[in-house]
C-alpha cells in the first residue's frame, strides 16, 4: 500500500469526520471508500452517457458482466438499453451464459432451468414488449440447457440410460451477434487429487502444470454461435464458424 499527502478542504474534512463518526470507523478507511465509491459513480456516468461500453464499464469496476447489469439495475441506469436493444440481449445472454449447476435430480434440473429462463424473460419483456424476440428467447433457453445439467457430480457422467461424461461450455462474445463457445470436460476443470510441486512452464516432453501445481487443460478448436438464429434442440441446420481444428454444429 502506497501513502500520498493531499490538502483537503475543511468542508471535505468535516464530512470525513461525519461519515467516520456515522460508521465508526478510521478516517483512512472512510477516505478510501470515498475514493471507491467516487470511481463507481464517475464510471457509471460515463457509462449513462454512452462514452463507455458495458464490457469496459465491467472491467473499470472489476465485476463480472452480470454483476455490472445486477449494479445498473440498482441505480436505475437502464436507459442505454433501451436505446439499444442489440446491446441488451448481447450483454443478457452473456450474463446468463455464466451460470452453471448440476443436479442428479431431473425434476430439479427442468425447474431451474425454467426459473432461470424466466427471471430474463421478465426482465427483457418488460422492456421491449413486442420488440422482445423469440430468437433471442431460444438463444438463452439452449445456453440453460446446455449450462444446467442433469448429472451425478460425484462420478462426473450425465444421468440416465446414455450416461457421458459432463461437458460444461463456455460462452464468449465474438464479433456482432456472434459467440465463442469452447467445450471443457468437467472432471479436466476439477483440481488434482494430490497437489505436486512443479515448476510453472514445464520441459517440453512432459505435461504442462500451473503455478498451483494442476495440470494444465488446453481445449481444441472453438465453436461459433449467433444469437440470432433460431435455436431449437439441434442446431445442425444453423450456420457455424469454426476455426481451424474446431467443429461445426
């Protein structure tokens, strides 16, 4: 931690000892609270006033999309979106594409699957009305389906007759309305039973380890979908990018 000197004004003075007597806390950690939360508002302005996107904006306050959608919703800031509604359903989509849950419990899993699908679908409703899109609807109801998963996470494997093992994806935005989808393994994400001490690049010949001692998973090849297409339970008819070594659905 880095100390500075500043020459603060009396009237800023008094309300540092106001805030410090209301809180009951130091003058220091008052003061850089003041500075955290000047940052957020001076952000969330720029923000408001279409001189930063959602994702720098993200970035800035060091959230998560959806946690930054969660903070504009909060202060009211929702004007953009309905300014732009590409925007919204490009950063909404986002936002539902980073949830994740299994349950060994089918039941459980159609129930959150539809609970989750319907939190968005009020939201986006209510603020486009007959704007609102059922592509944009399916978009999230096949990001869920493959997100929230009917499986064991004691033995890693789907449930029922076929069991597989649990395949997560992950979602990132590409270029318009375009996302990056890449496939991971579920048990590949889980640590190392036995954490062993390697050095962080490891020889060429032998297998690659992080600075936490786990092995390093490198994925093969990425998906490419568009939110715009009209996603049903195959998508096989819809147009995917792939790059080289990737797949096409």
């Amino acid at each position: 931690m880095s100390v500075i000197s500043l020459r603060l004004k009396d009237r800023e003075i008094k309300r540092i000892n106001e805030l410090s007597k209301m809180g009951h806390k130091d003058k220091s950690a008052v003061a850089r609270e003041l500075i955290d939360y000047g940052w957020e508002f001076l952000m969330l302005k720029l923000y408001r006033e279409g001189k930063m996107s959602l994702s720098a904006l993200s970035e800035k306050l060091e959230l998560s999309v959806s946690e930054t959608i969660d903070l504009l919703s909060e202060f009211g800031v929702e004007s953009r979106y309905r300014k732009s509604q590409l925007e919204y359903e490009r950063y909404a989509v986002l936002a539902v594409s980073s949830i994740y849950g299994i349950d060994i419990l089918k039941d459980n899993v159609v129930e959150c699957r539809k609970r989750l699908f319907g939190i968005f679908d009020q939201k986006y409703t209510s603020l486009f009305k007959k704007r609102a899109k059922e592509e944009c609807r399916n978009a999230v109801k096949y990001i869920l389906k493959r997100n929230i998963i009917w499986g064991d996470a004691l033995t890693l494997k789907t449930v029922g007759d076929n069991q597989q093992p649990i395949v997560f994806p992950e979602w990132s935005p590409a270029r318009g309305s375009f996302f990056k989808r890449r496939d991971f393994a579920f048990h590949e994400l889980l640590p190392e039973k036995k954490e062993r001490a390697m050095p962080l690049f490891s020889k060429i010949d032998k297998p690659l380890y992080s600075d936490l001692g786990g092995e390093v998973f490198i994925p093969n090849g990425s998906l490419y979908l568009r939110i715009k297409s009209t996603y049903a339970a195959d998508i096989k008819n819809h147009s995917v990018l792939a790059p080289s070594g990737g797949k096409s659905y």
